[in-house]
C-alpha cells in the first residue's frame, strides 16, 4: 500500500515548479520581435529595408536561405509601390512591419497610392522561352515564389501587402510554389 | 555597384561587382545598350562578383538579350554567384541563357 509522506508532496510540487519555469522560459522565448518603419517611397528604401532586416536578425537563428528569400521579398514589393503605387513620385511614404514568431516572418507593407492589381500566384508561370519574357510581372512572380503566402488588400485609402515565411531548420532551399 | 568593359576582338566582356537591384540596375541596362549601339552583338556577362540580384537586373539582361538576338548575337552569363544563379533559376530564365563557369571558356565560345 502507498503512503503519502510530506516528501512525496515535495517532490511533487517541485516538479510542478520546474515545469511551470520550463513553460514561462518557452513562452519568454517565444515571444514576437517586432520592426516598424516608415520609410520614403523610393527606390533605395528598398535597401534601406534590407539594413533594417539584417539588424532584425542578428540575434535570430536564421538560416541565410530564409534571409535571403525575404530581403528578395521586401526588395520587389517596395519597388512595385514606388513604381506602381505611386508611379515614382517622391512624396509618398511606405510603411513597414516585420515580425518574427518562431519560425515564421511575416512582413507587411503598407501604401497610401494608387491600388493596383496583384495576381494571385496561380496566374503566374515561369517563362519558357525568350519570347514569353514579360517585363512585367516579374518582381511579382519572385515574390509569390520565395514567400509561402502571399495577400493582398486595398481599401480605405491605404494599400495592404502581406507575405509570409516559415523558417524551419533545414526548410527546403528549393522554395514551395 | 561597379561595372567594367572589356573589348575584344568579337565579344565584349562586362564584369559586375556589388549589388544589382532597381536603384542600380538601370546602369548595367545602359552599359549594356551602350554596348550594343556601339555594334556588339556577342556579350559575356561576368557575374561572379553580384552578391545580390533582383528582377530589375534580370530585366536588363532579358532585354539586352533580345536585341542582340535580333542581330544574331546572344549574351551568354558566366560563373553567376550562388544567390544570382538560384535567381535566375526562381525567375525561370537559367534555360534561356548560356551559363559558364569560366570567363574565358564563355569568351570562346562566340
């Protein structure tokens, strides 16, 4: 027959403790890290961007793929706005938020231009010769490539893109699409 | 980014150091057609020293390639960076362009 002793209870309750700290020390870890920036609508915000990303991930187990494939994003959408959105007029701004939850980044970009029409990924297919070669459409095309969801949203005077990006360990270096 | 030309005596050789994206690409687009008003028709682009390469930079290379088409020429890459190639190959363009790992096998192949 099993007898409860006050060291059973101890015990017990210390590893209740030692589980409750293991769980807050998770949850600590896993906090969100969050950037936003209002930058200038022009073309070299994009590599203004990349700066921010970079100071954004020193601390952050990040492979270089990942990194990459989202500085590629951020690089094509804030040039689609400054070309598109505001048709390269100086005056207007693009705000920006990157965050990072463990192990997903999701950047959103923010315009106050003009809508414009963002194909959905589907309708998009890589050129297989010369002649299919669009100028257009290309930046686009990247970004729905490298980035796992993409979406977009206009209303209300402001312009809304939103992509997505897992990072796993050892995430597949050929990206999803 | 820094960009060099040199000519010889069928294909010019343009090396590209740095970065290439929509604020700087419009000056490899101009090296590039300055070359090709000048009459080079056959164009290696060295892009062993691009660190990084959006699809402003594809633009260039797409649009400098069918003008020479055009001519009979071709613009034919070589030894692209880890990170140019795996563009090219996202863009689905690495089919549409010769690829070399040398510079002076790419310039003796015209």
């Amino acid at each position: 027959m099993f007898i409860l002793t006050d060291l059973h209870i101890q015990i017990v309750m210390a590893a209740f403790a030692v589980l409750i700290g293991i769980l807050a020390l998770t949850a600590l870890l896993n906090q969100p890290k969050i950037l936003t920036v209002r930058l200038p609508a022009n073309l070299e915000s994009a590599n203004t961007l990349y700066n921010y990303l970079l100071a954004f991930c020193r601390d952050l187990d990040i492979e270089e793929q990942c990194l990459f494939h989202c500085r590629l994003a951020l690089d094509e959408a804030c040039t689609n706005i400054v070309q598109h959105a505001y048709q390269n007029q100086a005056s207007g701004t693009i705000k920006v938020l990157i965050r990072y939850a463990n192990p997903t980044f999701t950047i959103v970009l923010t315009d106050y231009g003009e809508p414009r029409q963002l194909y959905a990924s589907d309708d998009l297919a890589p050129a297989r010769s010369l002649e299919e070669v669009s100028p257009g459409g290309l930046g686009l095309f990247l970004i729905h490539r490298v980035m796992d969801r993409v979406s977009y949203r206009s209303g209300t005077g402001a312009n809304r893109l939103m992509m997505v990006k897992h990072c796993l360990p050892g995430h597949a270096v050929t990206p999803s699409r | 980014m820094h960009i060099s030309v040199k000519e010889m005596n069928r294909v010019d050789l343009v090396e590209v150091n740095g970065r290439i994206d929509s604020s700087t690409a419009p000056e490899l687009g101009q090296t590039l057609s300055g070359q090709i008003d000048a009459g080079t028709v056959n164009i290696v682009v060295d892009l062993s020293g691009v660190d990084y390469m959006s699809s402003a930079g594809l633009r260039e290379l797409v649009s400098a390639l069918k003008r020479v088409k055009n001519s009979g020429g071709d613009v034919r890459l070589c030894n692209p960076s880890e990170r140019a190639m795996e563009v090219l190959e996202l863009a689905g363009l690495s089919s549409i362009f010769q690829i070399f790992d040398d510079p002076v096998v790419a310039v003796g192949s015209f």
